[in-house]
C-alpha cells in the first residue's frame, strides 16, 4: 500500500478489525456459537431488534465472531461495508438476486467461475434475467454491450483456469456511464494483489474458502463496498434468505487471514519461477501466468495488479492421457479441487473449475482438454519445480 498515513496490509492483515471483539483479556476473537443473545431489558431488546442500538438478536442475522471477519476483510479491500456468507457462491447469487428484477440485463465474461457461469446460463434466465457473454480480454465488447445497457456488469479477474485478465478501471467507467452497478470476483487476486474498489468497482466479491482462509478447512464468502446502502440491500437479502457464515468458519478464516500477505507474496514467486520451469519443458504445449510477458494480458495485470497471484495453468501434449499418468506422480499437491490452501493444489480444469461443461463448451472457452491448474501453495519453490521435473521424466514427457 502506497498510503503512508495507513498501516500497510500486512500489519492490517494481523490487527484490523479485531479489537472490539477481545473480551476477558483475550488476545484472540472467541468462537461465539450462541444462536440467539439475551436482554433483560426489553426496551434495550427493542432497540436493538429495530437496528436502533448496536447488538445482536440472532445468529442468521448477526454474530460477533462473524462481523470481526466482515471487519477484517472490509480493512483489507479498504471499503466501508462488509457482510458475509456460508460460501463463495452465496455472496455471488445474493449479491444478484438482491438487485435483479425480471426484464433486466447482466453484462459479463465468458470466463466466469463455473458455478457463477451457472447461475448466469440457467437461473437468472429462469427468473426472465437476460445475460449477455463477452470474450474474455476482448474490451471493445464488454464495452458496446455494456453501453447498451445493463443493470449489473459483472467481472472476475484473472479468470478460472487460464488466468484471463480483464481492465477493471477501463470497464467500471463504461458501466458507471450505462448506470450499472460493477461488481467483480476478487477471489484470485485477493486485496493483497488487486482492489477492485479503488479501481472503480461498486462491489467487490471473495470466495473465502481460497486465498483468504488459505487452509482449506473453513467454506465461506464475502461481500465489500462503499456505499452501505448496497450492502445493507445485500445483507438484507441474505439475513432472510438464510447463507449466514458459521462461526466456527468465521474463526478458521480469521486466523487464516493474519498471513495472508505472507501466504500470497510466497505463491505469486512460486507461481512466476514454476510458470517460468513449465516454458521450458518440451512436453509442455501452453503456459498460463499473467506475470509472464507473453501473456495476452501481461501489461495490464502490470497496471492493475500489485502482484500476478498463485494462480497458473499449463496445457500437456498428448491430452487426458499425460493428465491421467502425471497428476498421481507428484509429491507435494493434492489432486483436489479447491485452489489458495497452503499446499500446492493441482487439477484439470475438466474436473475441477469447468467440470458443468461439455468438452465442446470447454474447447469453445479456450480451455483445452489437456489443461492442468496448478495453485501454488508455501513450500519452497525449488522444492515444487523438482518435483514436477521429477514427475515430468516418470511420464516421459520432455524434460
Ligand atoms: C471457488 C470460487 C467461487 C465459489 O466459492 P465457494 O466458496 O466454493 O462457494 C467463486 N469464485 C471463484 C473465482 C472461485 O474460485
């Protein structure tokens, strides 16, 4: 962070939004599990239940050990509000059916997660939500449609599995101008490589259970912004419809998130010198990392981004086959699905990020069959690239 009046996220990622929730003496937040809060006063019960006294009533709606994770996480992308979610794809379907009316229009990527590209291919047309697809990278696009008129533009950047980035200020003027509400997917980049809101978004989503948790033992999602209004209307939305944040979970990421900084400077290195390894392994077709030059979209992950992330993908001669035989040959990742843990994650995108797709859908995204993601996680890097290397000679697939 440039700001020398703030403290910089390292420090935040460690102190923010933790003190008011400290109570015996604590240096911790305690777990606070309890599902309703007491008033033997009912004039107090009363004000706190109409919202006019600070408090809590009841767990689906509010709990101190959530609301420091809120807190923590609104610090971080440097917001006003925060109100959080049982998972990722709560925040997202909330944060649409919060502001979506039959008869609207979306604006969006191709690249999508793929339990968003859901919601945009079968529920919101379910609803009479009409979806307009972009090409990913492709601006001139995303701004005619935009243009056209939409209630949300929706964004995520870099994308799920070839790490696809999209110009967040350039898109958030196009949709400010069309009176869209800019929402993007900053689960990737975490706040420690991108904000979004500084960058012109309304509204920025986290997908929790990855870089954020970064242990991959808690499931949960966030929504920042700055006007409280918006995540008022959002919060609302979700008190009464139900995908609260457990406690438990809200503990897990809040202790994840103390080394965020640390966690995520360490992958985006390994992710470069790995990205760099893969270049040169004959057997090895394509490699995706936008911190690389020839990247399609190096320059403006350069401007937007602080760092390029842990995320990258690599595409393998001879298709699922090599997937099949190289994947089980590797020491140090889980073959799993999940992507931001602190051990390294690797899986092919047919089974993991674009598993709702067809083979024609996939080849149509640019993602080959082929593909493997790799989520770098904190072990040493050489000890990473040695492993691969080992990996690549069992299969006899380059050097
Ligand atoms: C995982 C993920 C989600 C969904 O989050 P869940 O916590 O699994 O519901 C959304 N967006 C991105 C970019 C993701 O990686």
């Amino acid at each position: 962070m440039t700001d020398k009046n703030k403290p910089s996220l390292a420090t935040q990622a460690v102190w923010a939004g933790e003190k008011e929730y400290l109570v015996h003496g604590a240096t911790q937040v305690p777990v606070i599990p309890s599902v309703a809060f007491g008033y033997d006063d009912m004039d107090e019960w009363y004000e706190v239940a109409i919202g006019r006294k600070k408090g809590h009533i009841y767990g689906r709606n509010t709990n101190p050990t959530v609301q420091a994770f809120e807190d923590k996480v609104k610090v971080l992308e440097g917001a006003n509000a925060a109100t959080s979610f049982s998972t990722g794809m709560a925040a997202i379907s909330n944060t649409l059916y919060t502001f979506l009316r039959p008869g609207d229009r979306v604006v969006t990527i191709k690249d999508t997660y793929g339990g968003t590209n859901k919601i945009f291919t079968e529920f919101l047309p379910n609803i009479g939500v009409d979806v307009q697809f972009c090409e990913t990278g492709n601006h001139e696009q995303l701004i005619e449609e935009t243009a056209k008129g939409c209630k949300i533009l929706y964004l995520e950047t870099p994308t799920n599995p070839t790490v696809k980035i999209t110009d967040i200020k350039k898109c958030a003027q196009a949709g400010h101008q069309a009176g869209a509400l800019v929402v993007v997917d900053n689960t990737f980049a975490t706040p420690v490589n991108q904000n979004p809101l500084q960058l012109g978004a309304d509204l920025v989503l986290h997908s929790a259970t990855k870089f954020l948790g970064g242990h991959a033992d808690a499931l949960g999602g966030v929504v920042v912004g700055y006007d409280h209004a918006l995540i008022e209307a959002i919060y609302h939305y979700r008190e009464i419809n139900g995908a609260t944040m457990d406690p438990w979970a809200a503990y897990l990421l809040l202790r994840g998130m103390k080394t965020l900084d640390l966690r995520v400077k360490r992958q985006a290195e390994t992710a470069m010198k790995l990205a760099t390894y893969l270049k040169t392994v004959e057997g090895v077709e394509q490699v995706f990392y936008p911190g690389l030059e020839d990247h399609p979209n190096h320059a403006i992950a350069k401007e937007q981004m602080s760092g390029f992330g842990g995320m990258l993908s690599f595409a393998v001669t001879g298709g699922v086959d090599t997937v099949r035989h190289l994947l089980p040959k590797l020491q140090y990742a889980n073959r799993a699905a999940n992507l931001g843990a602190v051990e390294t994650t690797v899986g092919p995108a047919r089974t993991t990020s674009h598993v709702e797709c067809t083979p024609e859908e996939r080849a149509a995204m640019g993602i080959p069959e082929g593909l493997i993601r790799v989520s770098c996680g904190i072990e040493d890097a050489d000890d990473i690239i040695q492993d691969f290397k080992q990996a690549f000679k069992a299969v006899e697939v380059g050097v």
